[in-house]
C-alpha cells in the first residue's frame, strides 16, 4: 500500500460523524444499577463523567441480567534478550515542523537492495546482525552495523519525494537496546530475516534500560517493524518497571506494524506501554500487542489509527487500545481472525469508534467488510458494547442497560401541626424518570485476590459520594439487587474524581457478586456488579492457611537451584544451550505474610567480579568460535533478595551470588568435521589463529582439581558462596558471554563453488 493512500485513509476517517452523549435512565432518589464484569482487559479511571452537552434518550433493553464474566487474561511473558549491546546515543530532538507525515508503506513496497549512501561507514566482513543491503554497479553489497542506531544514522535523509520508500535495516540476531533508537527526518524498515528478539539491554551504570525503545517524530520520518516470510519479531519490554514505551510516535512521525510482529512485555509509566501516539499517524496492518501496561493503556494514541489484516491487542494490564480526543479507528481492508479490545476518553452512547476508511485501490471498505471487522473489536470493559452504525461505515458505543429502581418504600414521620386528618405519605412521590449519565466506575484490571477470603477492588467516582459494599448470590436478578439497598450502611465517603480502593472482607465460599453502592450528595443511587463466580478468577483463589499466623519465611541465596548444566556439553561455534535458574523461595505459594523472603536471579557471569557488559541476563551458554577440550568452568549466578511487605513482593538492596560449574565435553576431528559438513562451514573464527585441529575457541582455564579426565563425569560441584576457586577466563571474544544474545541462530554459507 503507498504512503499517499493510507495518509488518505486516515484523512477520510476524520470526516466521520460526531458523538452522543450518554443517556442512562435513573429515578430521583433510586438506585440505578449498571453491571460491570471485572475484565482483566482494562478500563479508564475517572472517564464516565458527566456530559453538560446534549443527551439521547434511550429506552432501557429489557434484558436485565447482568454481563458475563470475561475470560481468563493471558500473560505472555517473554524474555529480553542482551546481545549485541547497542551504542549509546544521543536523543534527538523532534523537529518543530507540525507537517502531517505520512503514514508507512508495506514492507512488501521496499526492495530488499534499497540503495543508501552510508554516513558513518560499516563492516562489511563482520556479521553483526544488523546489515544494509547496498546495490553498486558492481552488484550487492551488505554492510553490517555495530548497533541499530548507527544503522539508521546510516540512511539518507527522506527528500519526501511522493513515492519514496523506506530503506531496510535487517536483522537476523537478537538485540538488547541500551539507548533509545531514534529516527527523524528518515524512512526506515526494520526487518526480521529470522526468528529474532529485541529487548532492553544494561543502560552503562549497571540498570536496565527503561526509556523509550523506538522514537519517530518530525517530518518526514517513518519507522516500519516487519518480518521476511517464515520469520519473526519479538519487541520484549523486559517486565520491568519503566518510564519508556516501546514505540513512541510524535507529532509528524508515522509507525507501521506488520504481521509476524509482536510487541509485549512492557510495564511503563509512558501513556501507553507498547506504542505512545501523540499527534503521528500509526497504521497497524498485522501483529500482537499483548502483555503489557501503560498509564492509560498498551496502545495509546490521540489520532486516527488505520487498522487492517489479522490484528491482535489484548490480554494487556489494563486498556488494551486507549482512544483519547475523538480519535478512531479507521479499518483500511479486511480484517481476519483480529481480537482487538479498546476504551474510549469520553464515552458515551453513540461516541463513534470505528469507521470505514479506504483501500489500496481508493476504494471505500464495503459495507460486508466493515461489518465483519467491527465484530472483531469488543470494549474493554462491560459499561459498553461497539454496536454498527445504520450507515454501515460506522461503529458507536452503545451504553450497556441501567435500569430504573424502586426503593424499599421509607415512611415519613408525622408532623406535630399536621391535623389527625390530614393524610401521611408513606412512600417517597412518583417522578418521570430522567437522564443521569454514571458517576461510579470500575478500575478494569484491579480486581484481586490479597488472600483467601479478602480480596481488593478499585473504584472511582466523579461526585461526591457516600459508598458500601455487599454480596448476592450469583445470578440474583436486577430487581432483588435493587431491594437490598440500605442507605443507613452508605457511610464510607469518596471525594468527586478521586479513585479509592476497597478491601473487601470475608468473601463467601460459594459462588457469588460483589454490588458496590454509592449514593452521591445529589441525584441518584448508582451501584456496580462485579462477578467473583468466573472459572478463571476462582481458580487465582489463594488456599485458606490453616493456621491464622505464622513465621516470616527466610531463605539462603544458596537454597537456590541450577538444572541443565548437570551433562557435559559439546559446544560447538555459535551452539548454545538453555539452562533454568530457580531462586530461592521463588516457588513458594500464597498466603504470604510480611517478612517472606525469596531470591529472583538476575544475570550470569564467568567472572566473580563482572563488568556491565559480562552480565548475561538470557540463561543460556556458548561460544562463538567453540571450545574443543574438555574442562570444568565456573559460573557465578547473581540474586536479588526481596521480602514481602504485607501487599506485595519489594526488592531489597541485597545481591549476593552462587557458584556452580558446568563442562566443555571433547570433540574429535571426526565429530568437527561432520559438524563443519552439516552446515556447510568451511572456516571457524580462531582456526587461522593458530588453534587449528588442536583445539578451536578461546583459550580457557580450567577450575582448580578438574581436568580433561573429570569431564565425562555428570557430577557437579555443589552450589556454594565459599568456592574461591580461579575463574575460566573467556578471551577471544569472551566467547561465553555472548551467550546473551538469546536465540542463535547458526548462518548457512553456501559452499565455494
């Protein structure tokens, strides 16, 4: 697809109409009630607010019952990987140029020998990983690249000439990002020719990296994310906490993701945790956004987004796709097997959330299409549902049912001037019932379990109110809900556009709603459902302890366990072997109780000392020239203590390490050989070194008490802090350190014809 055409779709989706307001039947002096499914997807805090603009009634849909529980959230974790480190660079600053960019054209657009005229020249005999296929007169050339930074520092600046197309930077081993990757004023195509993995590498003072990963702003500038055909991408954030997203999109950038794609994994204070759009443009034409969380979502973004093809985002902490302003989504074609979940800034009924934008060929989306996308979309939360507009080119909000309740009946006292014949009210007078927009919001995400009978929920309220809480049965009707009202017990207060947290006690065993109440200082009972009865949230469930209290549990860093290293290991160049690391305590299962302690293993080192860069933070091992002797090595694995605060599990200033070996197994010429044939190796880095068939690789020492005739033992010295043993000392290239890269994969040459 050209630029020009997706840059007018996303001109066409502005065009849509307008929104409603919300409408919500109440009574003075009644409770309105709403269901709200906990939804583990996410929703906006403090966003249903009331709307002094123009209101639609709507007729309250007869079926009372309230939503269903969402399913279970799934987490997908997946680790950041450490090699190569990426070169420090300085941030740049966007351009204060508030032109539209427009948005990135497919990968399949960009010729694989995109011709550019490096700035800062590259290797091109070293494979790196990061390469530019440059075309000369004397055919192709691959130009390789210390870091992705000076890939793209690389590319020549986008004249913005219509039609021009990105230049591709592909990359075929695993990166660990120590700066930001900052592209302005150019258009770059970053592309998997592998199954490869992008993660946040050691900042230079011993931290992870936390700010943004990618950044593109400024005119002219394009940032795409794509694979090759067969291949993958994983963007990991690390889990960590971070301030940074892993795409930041500013005003006159563009960002494109592709199928084969996926960006996870990211825990950030930025507005949204994988892909922050403030004032660009971002067509999303394939790919996953899944596990992460942002301020107000995974996927943030103030503009129009153009979406098409097989689309996932969802199963993130929170908002799945956050859209503020009056942004939509515009669908560009059709869309197959897509999951993509989203929250509205200012939602209302009829708030327009969907449009159909136009195709590759300036074809308005049929009306077939556009319909069988917007099924694909869901809110994040129960307060609504994405109903197709009479148009056929839109998609709304549509307010789920409140409908309107009678209180318990309250009689009034009689007064002391009224004569005897005078009649006595004995209920509150009947009213028309009115419009009342909600005030009372569920915090999506934030319903958990702190122990087996008490759980904690977030609320937040935009009036003054006063709340309680209760619980029915589950599958108890609207209107027995409505009855149970006590306005005596609403006697714990919240302030207007605050949120407050609920700790709710004494969970009963059988399946049941939990109904928080709120009457507000003026106007109408609002209460929220909450359905503690689903399959996934009763399974989190922590087992009841059978004492009421107990001792803090403590653990030695050396109760730590290392399998997958107990065999010698045969490590042929560039072969490299998972192992597990278990902390101490790591396993152990709730109830906590404040003072636990546990051990989460950090990185891996061959030095007992190590600097930043022979910190190996993947729990694999290699080497890249191969090591042909037998011998026993050390290993020194480093933990971070943490200790539980009575609310959750807070890291400790202490990091200590254990120590445990593993060994190099012999291999024969016979077996180099063979292997050499297998992948049609002809030369191993270190052969012209002098090492030849005696012995390929790095030069390394053995361990004190091993030797060549100990290595077909499967025995391991036992995991300790006390060994002082002499440390394997890695040269050429540090050959086992690179087992930070995570997945390697062994490059195929063809033979010399």
């Amino acid at each position: 697809m050209r630029k020009k055409q997706l840059y007018a779709i996303l001109l066409a989706g502005a065009l849509a109409a307008g929104t409603v307001p919300s409408a919500v039947w109440a009574a003075e002096d009644t409770a309105a009630v709403s269901a709200a499914a906990e939804n583990g997807a996410g929703a906006q805090a403090g966003q249903e607010t009331e709307n002094s603009g123009q209101q639609a009634e709507e007729t309250p849909a007869a079926d009372n019952t309230v939503t269903a529980a969402p399913a279970e959230p799934t987490q997908t974790p997946a680790e950041a990987t450490q090699a190569p480190v990426e070169t420090p660079v300085a941030e740049e600053t966007p351009a204060a140029d508030n032109t539209v960019t427009e948005t990135p054209a497919q990968p399949e657009d960009v010729p694989e020998t995109q011709q550019t005229e490096p700035q800062a020249a590259g290797d091109p005999a070293e494979d790196t990983g990061i390469s530019i296929k440059k075309t000369t007169d004397a055919g192709t050339e691959t130009i390789y690249y210390q870091s992705l930074q000076e890939a793209v520092d690389a590319v020549q600046a986008s004249t913005g000439a219509e039609g021009e197309a990105a230049t591709v930077i592909e990359v075929t081993k695993q990166l660990a990002l120590s700066n930001t990757v900052n592209i302005s004023g150019k258009k770059v195509c970053i592309t998997a020719a592998a199954n490869v993995s992008v993660g946040r590498g050691d900042s230079g003072d011993g931290t992870l990296f936390g700010g943004d990963m990618f950044s593109v702003s400024g005119a002219n500038s394009e940032l795409q994310l794509s694979v090759r055909e067969g291949c993958s991408m994983t963007v990991d954030g690390g889990g960590t906490d971070s301030s940074g997203t892993i795409v930041r999109v500013g005003e006159g950038g563009a960002f494109g993701l592709f199928q084969g794609v996926i960006l996870t994994n990211n825990n950030s204070s930025a507005a949204g945790g994988a892909v922050t759009n403030e004032g660009g443009s971002v067509v999303i034409q394939g790919g996953t956004i899944t596990g992460n969380k942002g301020e107000k979502g995974a996927v943030y973004t103030n503009t129009d987004i153009a979406v098409q093809g097989s689309v996932t985002v969802k199963d993130n902490s929170g908002v799945n796709l956050y859209l503020d302003n009056n942004a939509a989504v515009v669908i560009t074609g059709a869309m197959t097997g897509s999951a993509v979940s989203l929250t509205a800034a200012n939602a209302a009924d009829q708030r327009v959330v969907l449009k159909a934008g136009t195709g590759e060929d300036q074809t308005p989306v049929s009306q077939e299409d556009f319909k069988a996308a917007a099924e694909q979309f869901t809110y994040d939360t129960a307060d609504y549902t994405i109903a197709l507009g009479t148009d056929g080119t839109t998609a709304a909000l549509k307010a789920a049912a409140s409908v309107s309740a009678t209180p318990t009946p309250t009689v009034s006292p009689v007064p002391t001037t009224t004569p005897a014949t005078t009649p006595v009210p004995t209920q509150s007078p009947s009213v028309t019932p009115t419009t009342s927009p909600s005030f009372l919001s569920y915090q999506s995400g934030s319903l958990k379990w702190v122990n087996h009978s008490t759980i904690s929920v977030g609320m937040s309220t935009t009036k003054n109110c006063k709340w309680y809480y209760f619980f029915v049965n589950a599958d108890t009707s609207v209107s027995q809900i409505q009855e149970m009202y006590d306005s005596s017990r609403a006697v714990n207060s919240a302030a207007a556009n605050t949120t407050f947290t609920i700790n709710v006690e004494n969970v009963p065993e059988e399946d049941s709603w939990l109904v928080v109440a709120a009457k507000p200082d003026s106007g109408n009972v609002q209460m929220r459902v909450l359905k503690l009865d689903s399959d996934w949230f009763k399974k989190k469930r922590p087992a009841a302890s059978s004492t009421t209290s107990r001792a803090p549990k403590t653990h030695s860093v050396t109760e730590s366990t290392v399998t997958g290293l107990e065999e010698p290991l045969k490590f042929y160049p560039s072969t490299f072997y998972e192992f597990q690391v278990t902390g101490a305590g790591q396993n152990d299962s709730a109830p906590y109780v404040t003072g636990d302690e546990r051990w989460i293993p950090l990185y891996w080192s061959t030095s007992q000392n190590p600097t930043d860069n022979q910190k190996n933070s993947t729990w694999r091992i290699g080497s890249e020239s191969g090591i042909r002797q037998a011998a026993t090595y050390n290993m020194y694995i480093f933990f971070k203590k943490q200790a539980y605060n009575g609310s959750e599990w807070a890291d400790t200033d202490v990091i200590e390490y254990i120590v445990t070996q593993f060994q190099s197994a012999e291999i024969t010429d016979e077996e180099l050989n063979d292997w050499k044939e297998a992948n049609n190796i002809t030369t191993i880095p270190g052969e012209d070194d002098g090492y030849g068939t005696d012995g390929y690789g790095a030069d390394l020492t053995a361990t004190a008490g091993a030797s060549s005739k100990d290595s077909g033992s499967s025995t391991k010295s036992a995991v300790s802090t006390a060994d002082e043993s002499p440390i394997g000392e890695m040269t050429a290239l540090a050959a086992l350190s690179l087992a930070a890269g995570g997945y390697i994969f062994v490059r195929k040459r063809k033979k010399d014809a």
